[in-house]
C-alpha cells in the first residue's frame, strides 16, 4: 500500500472541499472494495477522505410511502431495522444476507450502490423497487445510475447522501450465493404495485439491469408460467470462474420464477 494522506470529513461540505483540492482523491466509505484493491496496489490515490465521521449520513426513515435510508447506513442496520422490516422486507432480507457479519457491520448501503459491483445485491433492489439516488446535488433515477461495470452516473466530486426506495404492494428477491465470498452470482428483486411490475437483476452482467420481457409478462398474468418460457440471452452476461454465461442467464430465469411463486 502506498503513501496518501488521510482526511475526517465533519460533514458533506467539508468532504467536497477536501475531494476537490486532492490532486487524486478518493472517498471512503465502509471500504470492502477500496481497502482490498489499496492493498493490491491497484491503487494509488494521493488523499482518502473517510465519510465515516458525518452523522447526518446515517439513518432510516419512514415518510408516507417513501423508504429513506441515509448513504451510511450500515448493511447490519437495515437488516435489523423494524422500520425496513415493516415497509419493505424483502429489502430487510437482502441486506441480511449480504457477505457475512463482518462485512455487514462495516459496509454502507451508499458505498454499495455507488461501487457498482456487478456481484452486488443492493444494484438489484435499486432497479427492482424503482428507487432514487440522491446526492450533494441532484435525484438519479435507479433506472438510469448503473451505467456498466463499477461505472455509475456519478460525477467524480459527487457525493450520494441518500437512497430512497417507493414502498411497493409485494417484494420479493432470491439470489444464488457464491459460497465463499456471498456475492450474488445472479439474484433478482421482484415487485408489484398496483399491477406494475419490476424485475431487477444482479450479479448476471456487467451490472444491474431489469427484465423488461419479464416484466411485461408479468403484468398480463402473475404467475411463474407467464415467464417460464421466457428466455434471458446470454450476450453479454458475465462468465467467469464461478459460472458461465449460459448458467447465469438460467439463473436468473428460475430465480424470477421462484420470486413470484414466493409472493403468490
């Protein structure tokens, strides 16, 4: 690991003024992804500046229909939230088994989704609930944030402050677990309201995407035969040492499967 001089942001002004004066600044969240790749190396930025002292990042909140949770929030912490369990508890199981203890009592919800691990669960609840972004400067729509792979809408000096998730009728997600490390080798988000229907997917391809074709089938008749000869293409899903494209692109048709039986 080489040299970087570290900085303790008091607030969110203070982590932009100290962003933007770095010559190659870095922020830091809970670090699952940053701290590995320091270590390899594969990184080398001048100033890292910790988000870890800004209280105002942290928190859940409940406002009528709308599902607030503050960047910093701990995956622990929505995991165990009644307010989560309540809303949305299908989002209170993904973040209960995202990595292990460890990395749940460490790793932030907003450095999740702005990380764009392919292998990620919370990019699959953001485009399965239909959920906004908000930053230091802006809402993102979920639907238009992930961009490919660990690349999002995010400008280099912007910092998300909270995510906010629409309250739905029904959700459900499934993913399959990679047995070492936890990651989503594909997992899918269902969700319905009012008829609508959203299908995000994880861990599949470079990174999360909605199954618009299942969707669509969905909504004319939700049941598991609506989508069961539905096909995924395998252009462009990832392979890799865990599965190839071919067996991901299954994947993701059997878990959707299984998410909408859960429901019904």
């Amino acid at each position: 690991m080489r040299d970087f001089d570290y900085h303790l942001a008091a607030d969110v002004e203070a982590a932009l003024e100290q962003l933007r004066a770095s010559e190659d600044g870095k922020l830091i969240a809970g670090g699952m992804t940053l701290l590995p790749t320091l270590k390899q190396n594969l990184a080398a930025p001048t100033d890292l500046i910790d988000l870890n002292g800004i209280a105002a990042l942290r928190g859940i909140a409940l406002d009528g229909n709308v599902l607030t949770i503050k960047a910093m929030t701990i995956h622990a912490d929505v995991g165990a939230s009644d307010v989560v369990r309540k809303a949305i508890p299908a989002l209170a199981t993904l973040a209960g088994g995202i990595g292990d203890p460890a990395v749940r009592h460490r790793g932030t919800i907003g450095g999740s989704i702005a990380n764009s691990d392919p292998a990620a669960d919370y990019p699959g609840a953001v485009v399965g609930l239909g959920a906004t972004i908000v930053t230091d400067r802006r809402e993102i729509s979920g639907d238009d944030f992930f961009l490919g792979l660990f690349e999002t809408a995010l400008e280099p000096d912007e910092i998300i402050t909270a995510v906010r998730f629409p309250v739905p009728d029904q959700a459900h997600y499934i993913k399959f677990r990679h047995p070492a490390s936890g990651y989503a080798v594909a997992g899918v988000m269902v969700s319905r309201t009012k008829g609508k229907v959203r299908v995000g997917v994880t861990g599949a391809g470079p990174c999360a995407f909605r199954a618009s074709d299942f969707e669509a089938a969905l909504e004319q008749d939700f049941s598991p035969q609506a989508i069961a000869s539905i096909e995924i293409s395998a252009d462009g899903l990832n392979s890799d040492i865990s599965s190839s494209a071919e067996y991901r692109a299954n994947l993701v048709q059997v878990l959707a499967r299984r998410c909408v039986t859960a429901l019904i």
